[in-house]
C-alpha cells in the first residue's frame, strides 16, 4: 500500500515536471526553427536592399521597411482606441455600474473577445471601409485607420476582461479608505483604486497590444496591403501592409529555401523580437516600482 | 442613561437600518454620545456595531440598505438628511478601519492625500499637518527618516497609527475606530490605546473594540449590543464592574459570545 502511493507520487510529479518542461522546449524549439530559416536571409539580401524603401519580391526587391512601419501604425493606432476605452469599461463595469448591469457586461464582453477575427473582418470590408470612404472622402476605404479601428475592436475585450479583474481584486477597503477621508467616487477611482490595480492594468494594457501586434487575418482583410513606407500622420489614411499580413499572404507561394522565403522568416523574427521588446518593457514598469513588502502584499 | 443632553456631540434617536441581504440591521437605537471621551460599542459579532459606526459617517450609503428610519444629529444637525453633504461629513467624522489600508502612495502622502482633496496646497501647511498628526498617532519617531517610503512596507501595527494620523491631519472633530486593533500585537495595541486617551481632550471618539478586556481598559461610556439592540449604555467603570442587565453581566463574565 505503502509502496504503490509513493509509486504514484512518483509518476505524477514526473509527468507534471515534464509538462513544464516540454513548454520550455517547444518555446527554443521554435525560436531554432526561426532563426535557422531567416538568418541567412541577412547574407542573401544586401543591406541597402534590405532597408529599401520598395517590397516587391518578384523583382529582388526585399525592402522591409514599410511592412515594419505598417504593422507600427496599426498597432499604436490600435492601442490609442483600444486602451482609453477598454480601461474606462472596465473602470465602468467594476466601479460604477450596478450589480445586474455587470452581470450582462461581464460575459458580452467576454463573448466579444471569443469573436472569430474573420468575422471582424467581414465587418471591416462591408461595413466600416466604405463608409469611412464616404465619410472621410477617401479613394480607397481600405487604410491603416480602418485596420487600427477594427484591431482596436480585437483588443478591447482582452483589455476590459484583464483590467476588469485587477480592479476586482483591490480589496474594497481601500475604497472605503478613501472614502472615509472625504474623496469623491471618481477621486478614488484615479487616485486609490487604479494605482493599486497598477499591474494588473498594465499587463491587459500589454495582453491587448500584444494581440493588436499579432493580428493577421483582420488586417489582411481590410488595411490594403500596399507596401508604402508611412512617413506622414495621413499616411494613417492610405493603405499600407503589415508584416503578419505578408507573411500569410506570401509564405504558400514562396518557393522552399529561396531568399524570398528566408526573407519571410526574417519578418517573422523582428515581429518575435517587437514582440518580445514590449512584454520585457511592461513587465520591467511592473517590477521596478515594485518593492518587496508590496510583492508579499499583492 | 442619565447623561446630560446638552454635552451630547452626537444624538441617535430612534435608528433603524436593515441590510439589503439581511445580514446585520439595527432595532430602534436611541443613545448620546458625548464630547471629549471615549465612547466603547461593544457585544459579540453581528450585533450591530459597525453598522452604527458606519451610520456616522454615511458610509454605508454604498452598501445595499433595505430600510432604515430614524436621526442622527451632529452637533444638531440630521446628518442622514438626504441634503447633507456627505464629502464635508467625512472629513468631519474620521473612520480607521479593522485592517490597516494604507493607500497605495508614499507615508507622507498618505497623510496628505486627505487634505489635498480639501483643497489644501500650501507646501508648510501640509508638512506642519505630516509632523503633527504623525506624532499624535505615536509614531513620528519610527517613520521620521522614511516619509517617502511607501507606507505599505511598514509593519502592520505602524500601518494602523499612520491611518490613524491620516485620519487626524484632516482635524476631525469625531473619530471612529472599528477594531483597530484587531490585527496587532500588545505592544502596538498599547500605544494606539494609549494615544486614544490623549486624542479624547481634543476629540469625540467612538471605539469597537476587540475584545472586552479592550472595552474595559478604555470605556468611558460603553453601550451593549446584541442582535441589533442596545442593552444597556452607561458609565464605563459601572458597566463593567456591577452591570444593570443579565445579559451585559453574562456577556462579560464569558458566558456567552
């Protein structure tokens, strides 16, 4: 009996460690693959080539610049809409509605981040880019502001869902704190309740970015996809690519091991290493004003 | 309850609360509580004490009441009157609470958070109140050097005191504490006990305190609750050493609770 229970002690433990580690190991796996398949691409392509202006691959043109500043204004122009509003909802939501109001928004919201991103992008196409053509009397209705608007859409709900937690989280003594000392409902929303949620806030701020970044399909459907580096804000208006965008639409046609392909895998890997810049960005915010009482305390 | 009306601070006549889960509620309390002492609320849990407490201060305007009826004047004034203004009350009837809640800001900002909400700026006005109700608190001396350090890295029973000189920067005129003791050792729970019996020269102050033994130590006046009723409400000394009702005497010897 004795025997059999240390037996199976023995065979969990393992198999939980292993799990642990297999993430690791599928994590370096992949960032192998990566860097095997888009490193050469920086011996293949010319430097000037590389930082040209013109992506246009049938032609030796492998300029990536305008794909970089394509998937950078979408993305901030994502986070502008979708940070403002998804922390006012969830301020909305965990503050100041009452109880049967959360109730319903709660789980919509929740609803709204399980939406296909196809289906936003069905939206984008038939509803918000001929009528931001009319509107804005654009040529085309296909823009970066129109990808940025649906974008920020996908990212609300990640932003509400998160930071709605973080504020859930922060005892209502700390309210009742404030409260006591004479401040006003609003007053310890932005002085009390939001400064301890800090981190929470921060990481749904980070969760949203992050899936703005990683966007593919809505952004293929509806920003144009023409390679044109922005330069200025009314670039904001005309079409640009993506780098996730030029991955899908280009790596099912490219020939296997050509610089075209090596050159995909080149993209893949700045948007790995954008990505990664802004997760360490966010978490060294969180760690650094942290000290150590307040890490045992949260 | 042979207290005389005109030295009374606080008037509660004929109050009435009942919770919208009908957890806690109050019956019909009628009491006076008086200027420059020590008022203790005492009974076992769920009598109605902190909702009495949090009567005064209108904080339970964010709970979920089903009835209530009754007044309550301070210094005359209805303050459950729909009209009153509840931010002027707060900074009039100060609260510290069971927990220790310092705010999430430096121990010096914590003691003038309250009266930069009041409007107050001038840079010597609120280092003048940072010194003064850090010492009445009785606890300038252990923070003196570390002002900026974020008070949530204190000890628990410094937390306590420096909510407690939070509460006093704003110059309250009452002072409520519901167990604020409850989570700290004897040597903290002496000095907060301590610095209680200084505040009452100045202030009116209500205590829930933790534990009879507290109740006695500290009572000038003490008021018996049990099930949302007052008992018996007197003297402190008379309360605690010949009781005039069966169940303050039971409740105090140990009997029951």
């Amino acid at each position: 009996m004795e025997k059999s229970l240390n037996w199976r002690e023995f065979v969990i433990t393992r198999a939980i460690k292993a799990s642990g580690y297999s993430a690791i190991v599928f994590v370096l796996l992949i960032f192998f693959f990566l860097m095997r398949e888009g490193l050469p691409a920086i011996g293949e392509v010319e430097a000037g080539n590389l930082f040209s202006l013109r992506w246009y691959p049938i032609e030796e043109m492998f300029g990536i610049l305008p794909l970089i500043s394509g998937s950078i204004i979408v993305t901030i122009g994502a986070a502008l809409i979708a940070v403002p509003f998804g922390i006012g909802t969830a301020v909305y939501i965990s503050e100041i509605a009452p109880r049967w109001m959360r109730e319903i928004l709660k789980p919509l919201v929740e609803l709204l981040g399980g939406l296909p991103s196809v289906v936003l992008g069905f939206l984008g196409i038939l509803v918000v880019s001929p009528n931001l053509r009319i509107l804005l009397d654009l040529p085309t209705g296909l823009t970066a502001f129109t990808g940025s608007l649906l974008l920020g859409g996908i990212a609300v709900p990640t932003v509400v869902s998160v930071a709605e937690d973080a504020l859930d989280a922060v005892p209502r003594a700390y309210r009742e704190g404030a409260w006591a000392l004479g401040a006003t409902k609003w007053q310890t929303i932005w002085r009390v309740t939001l400064p301890a949620a800090k981190s929470g806030v921060l990481t749904a701020i980070m969760l949203g970015v992050g899936r703005a970044i990683g966007e593919t399909m809505t952004v293929m459907m509806v920003t144009g996809n023409a390679p044109v580096l922005a330069t200025r804000l009314g670039s904001l208006f005309s079409p640009v690519r993506t780098m996730t965008a030029t991955i899908a639409a280009e790596m099912g046609e490219v020939a296997n091991g050509s610089v075209h392909y090596h050159t995909l895998f080149l993209i893949g890997i700045i948007l790995f290493l954008i990505s990664l810049t802004v997760n360490v960005l966010a978490s060294s915010v969180v760690f650094r004003t942290k000290k150590r009482a307040e890490r045992i305390l949260s | 309850m042979v207290i005389n009306r005109l030295m009374n601070k606080i008037e509660i006549e004929n109050l009435s609360l009942q919770y919208a889960d009908g957890a806690e509620s109050l019956r019909g309390i009628s009491m006076g509580i008086r200027q420059n002492a020590v008022t203790v609320l005492f009974g076992p849990a769920g009598g109605g004490k902190s909702t009495l407490l949090r009567c005064l201060n209108r904080l339970n305007d964010l709970t979920d009441i089903r009835t209530s009826s009754g007044r309550i004047l301070i210094d005359g004034e209805n303050i459950l009157d729909p009209k009153t203004d509840v931010i002027a009350l707060r900074r009039k009837v100060g609260m510290v609470f069971a927990r220790p809640v310092p705010l999430p800001m430096s121990i010096r900002e914590n003691i003038t958070y309250g009266l930069e909400l009041a409007g107050e700026k001038r840079r010597t006005k609120l280092n003048e109140a940072v010194e003064r109700s850090l010492k009445l608190a009785a606890i300038w001396d252990e923070v003196k050097d570390r002002l900026n350090d974020p008070a949530v890295a204190l000890s628990g029973g410094q937390q306590q005191r420096v909510c407690l000189a939070r509460v006093l920067a704003l110059q309250p005129e009452i002072i409520l504490l519901d167990e604020p003791t409850s989570g700290l050792d004897p040597i903290s729970t002496g000095k907060v006990e301590a610095a209680l019996q200084e505040l009452k020269k100045d202030y009116t102050v209500i205590l829930v305190p933790h534990s009879v033994q507290q109740a006695a130590r500290t009572a000038d006046h003490a008021a018996f609750f049990l099930q949302g009723e007052l008992i018996e409400y007197d003297n402190g000394k008379k309360m605690f050493t010949a009781p005039k009702e069966k169940k303050t005497e039971d409740y105090i010897m140990g009997r029951f609770g």
